[in-house]
C-alpha cells in the first residue's frame, strides 16, 4: 500500500493551496464588484464555482480511496 506521502499529501497541497487561490479569486470576484448578486444568474454562476470545486474535491478523494482499498 502507498504511503501518506504519495497519495494524501498530494491531494491536501493540491485542494489545499489550490483552494487558497480558489477562496483568493472568488473574493477578488466580490471585491471588484465582478459579480452583482441581486443578479439570479451570477448567484447561479457562484454556487456553480463553488459546488465544482467541492464536487471535484470529493470525486478525487473518492477514486484515491477506491485505487488504495479495492
């Protein structure tokens, strides 16, 4: 079986510091008045973002869980 350090480790430094650009982008977004959210579409578009992240997240600690264990 593999290591912490070459199957969760990358994992946390890739939705760790990504996410950390991620959260960056998503408020320099907000700061610089990209998204008006009294608009319906751009509330759509931010939850979009927002649930892709997390859904690719989940989807990829799902697969290291399945590659380690089946």
């Amino acid at each position: 079986m593999p290591s912490f350090f070459n199957t969760w480790l990358p994992f946390i430094y890739l939705y760790g510091v990504g996410g950390l650009f991620f959260l960056g982008g998503m408020i320099i977004i907000r700061k610089a008045k990209g998204i008006d959210m009294r608009l319906k579409r751009h509330r759509f578009w931010w939850k979009v973002l927002i649930f892709g992240f997390f859904y690719f997240m989940i989807m990829h600690a799902l697969l290291i869980i399945v590659a380690l264990y089946w």
